[in-house]
C-alpha cells in the first residue's frame, strides 16, 4: 500500500488521483497541498483526503506520507524534489523533470544523493498500445529500428502558467516533446546514446514567447533517427501518433483521435468527450478508459510495485534528465539552424556503439538490394556484386 502526498489540486493531480485511488485501491492520497485554501479543501472532499494544506512541506513532511506526488507547474518541481530530499520521501514527478537539462540535472544527483526512490511519470510509454508495441521491437519482429516518430498536437494547454516561459521553461517542445523524445527514445533503445539534435520551431499563432509548433530530429549513435512533431496550435483535439519502421517491419499507433470509436450526437445532452476535444456535436471520436489509454494505470502500478520490491521504476528521473538534455539541444538547434549536440554529463547507456551494417548477403559475390513479385507473375531479385558495385537484376525461375 502506497500512502501518498500528491501536490497539486488541478488538471493532471485530478487524473493522477482518479488513476490511483481508481483501480488499486490499496492505494490512498492522505495529504493535498495546494496553492488555494478552496482548490486545497475541494480535492479533499473530491478525493475524501483527510488532510489538506496549502504549505508544500507540510504535506511531505506529514507522517503518514510514504510517497511524494509532484503535480504542479514545471518551474515548482525542483523546490519540491529539493523537499523530498530533506526529508527522505520517494518522490515521483510528472513530465517534464526540469525546465532545462541543469535543473533536471540537479533534482538527479540530489535524489540519488539522499537515497530516496525516485520516479518520472512518463504516462505514454505506458499506454496498452505502446506496451504492446515495444515488445514487438524487443522481440524483433520490426528488424532493426531505422526510424521512431512521434506527433504530440493540441489547440494549446489549458493554465495560464504554461503559456509563460518563465514558469513553463518553453512552449510545445518542452510541454509536448518531452512525451515524443521518450516514446521514440524507447523504440530506438534507451541505452542508445542520442548524440545530435535538428529542429524548427516557430510561433505561428499565439501572442507568446515560447514556440507554438515545432518539428525535430534526434540522431542515435547507432545510426537510427527519432523525430518529434508537436503543436500548441492544432486544431481538432489531441493527435497522438507513433510511427516505427524497421528493416522488417512498421508499426503505426493512434492512441487518440481515432481509436476505432467513433459517435454522432446532435448536442442535445452533450457530454465531455475527451481531452482537449474541441467539439461535443456532430462526429465524434470518444476514448473508451483515458485513464487506460494515456498509460496512467500501467504507469502507477510500476511505480508502486518496483517501490516495495525495491526496484527502480521503467522510468527515473534518470530518463527525464536525459529527454530534458535532447530538448535543450532542439531549443538551441531551432536558433542556430544547425544540428546540435546532445549534451550529457551523465550518461548510463552504452558507449561508442557503431552504426549496424546494411548488407544483406546475397551470395558469395553479391549483396540483396531487394526481391520483387510483379504483377505479370515473374519473380526477380536486384543485387549488387560485391567487388565492381554493379548492380543487376535477375529473372528467377
Ligand atoms: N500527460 C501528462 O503527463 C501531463 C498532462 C498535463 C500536465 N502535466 C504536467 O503536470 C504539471 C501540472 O500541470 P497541470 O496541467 O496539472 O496544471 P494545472 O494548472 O491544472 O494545475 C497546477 C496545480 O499547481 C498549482 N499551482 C499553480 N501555480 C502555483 C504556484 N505558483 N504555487 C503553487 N502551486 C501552484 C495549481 O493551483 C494547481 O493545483 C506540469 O508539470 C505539467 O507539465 C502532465
């Protein structure tokens, strides 16, 4: 049983708590902390949490907290991992770790420092989908992974503190990209070193100083690519979308706008729909369990179930360190045009690994570039000798 602080009373503390006292219900918030008395007070009586408060630390330091939920806006979750270290509190934290590398780099080392069980909520590459997935990569079915893309896109987040740079630390790169690094960073293989970064982003739409639609590539060490599309400015509701391909196979995920449920409503008795929907008439494409669906369940019951074994989480603060090192490397390619390094100071992965030949062996003399059935019944192969690079083809019996 995991007795919890959870700090934060608004959008993503709500999902969280659904999710945790949901489904294992062992499992209990007992302190709220929340900026206002009345936010504070209506999470209890939501969640019947039997103490609230609006002073950060008292809420972890309360005695019956074993664990530390961290739910508020990017700039606070530094100050209250600091907390958690002070006073030997698993900590787990929702996305993004840190505004920035340094500050992901901080909370790190002072986790580990004091010895504390720490955990990065990284809800989407929980997902039944993505779980199911990977396992397909790991398993090999998709050969050697050559490129992992994932597509992040909404009309725009839904608190004023994010659309402030100061407080949110970025737009849609840090907000949204963040998810994208980690989903294709998993395909590809978190102990793969991603070594350089290319992006654009712009401002297209909104009145802000962050960037409001962005589009980027990561370079792995191993050759592979992963590439990220994110928006503050679509519209259509949240576009979830992962693409693998692989020298033998691909995989093409929508985990949101089309699931396979699609409902028409005139709008008389019209209902929340799903997050970040922008319409409850007409055709619509609801989400059967968002609580499932965006991994939240999945996520919670590893970090809960690696807490009593003593084990790390899929995902540490670890991992967010190093997405948050890959997103500073976009923010600085989208200034300088040029591919950018990824600068890591702690790295765990391997090292130096090379990229994996491309050849296919024909024969002794050849390689395979490629077997072809055509549509007039004759079976060819194209293959390229070995030692004069030329390539011809051959009609096969
Ligand atoms: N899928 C996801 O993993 C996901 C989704 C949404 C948000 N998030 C993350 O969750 C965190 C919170 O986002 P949210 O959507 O819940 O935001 P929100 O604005 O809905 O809620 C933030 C909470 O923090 C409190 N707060 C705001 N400013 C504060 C301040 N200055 N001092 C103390 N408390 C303050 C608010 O009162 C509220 O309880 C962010 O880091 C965000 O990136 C993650």
């Amino acid at each position: 049983m995991q007795r919890i602080a959870m700090l934060g009373s608004g959008f993503i503390g709500r999902f969280y708590a659904d999710s945790i006292q949901g489904y294992r219900s062992k499992d209990k918030i007992v302190s709220i902390y929340s900026r206002r008395e009345e936010s504070a007070k209506k999470f209890a009586e939501d969640y019947k949490v039997s103490h609230w408060t609006t002073d950060m630390e008292t809420a972890i330091a309360h005695p019956e907290v074993d664990m530390v939920c961290i739910s508020l806006p990017n700039n606070l979750h530094e100050a209250a991992v600091m907390l958690c270290c002070k006073h030997k509190k698993a900590v787990i934290t929702t996305k993004p770790l840190g505004r920035n590398g340094e500050e992901a780099k901080r909370m790190l080392e002072a986790v580990e420092k004091a010895g504390i069980f720490n955990g990065y909520l990284e809800d989407l590459v929980y997902t039944p989908k993505f779980i199911k997935a990977l396992e397909s990569v790991k398993n090999g079915a998709l050969g050697r992974i050559l490129w992992a893309k994932s597509r992040e896109t909404h009309p725009g987040p839904h608190s004023d503190w994010f659309w402030d740079i100061e407080q949110a630390g970025g737009g849609c790169i840090l907000d949204l990209g963040c998810h994208c690094v980690e989903i294709t960073r998993s395909y590809i293989g978190k102990d793969i070193k991603p070594v350089e970064v290319m992006c654009w982003a712009d401002t297209q739409v909104k009145p802000i100083d962050a960037e409001d639609h962005a589009i980027g590539l990561v370079k792995y060490e191993n050759g592979a690519i992963g590439q990220f599309e994110v928006s503050w400015t679509f519209r259509g509701g949240l576009d979830l979308r992962d693409e693998v391909m692989g020298s033998e196979g691909t995989i093409w995920i929508n985990s949101f706008l089309r699931t396979g449920f699609d409902m028409f409503t005139t709008g008389k008795g019209a209902d929340y729909v799903a997050e970040k929907a922008e319409s409850n008439t007409g055709w619509l494409f609801p989400v059967g369990d968002e609580l499932n669906e965006l991994g939240y369940n999945h996520m919670f019951m590893d970090m809960f179930d690696a807490m009593e074994a003593g084990t790390a989480p899929k995902e540490s603060f670890y991992d967010g360190y190093v997405v948050n090192c890959i997103l500073d490397a976009a923010y600085r390619s989208a200034k300088s045009k040029l591919w950018e390094p990824v600068k890591l100071d702690i790295w765990r992965g391997r090292e130096g690994v090379s990229k994996d030949s491309h050849l296919t062996e024909y024969d002794a003399d050849h390689y395979l570039v490629k077997e072809e059935v055509t549509h007039y019944g004759a079976k060819k192969v194209i293959i390229k000798n070995k030692v004069t690079g030329k390539i011809s083809e051959k009609t096969l019996e």
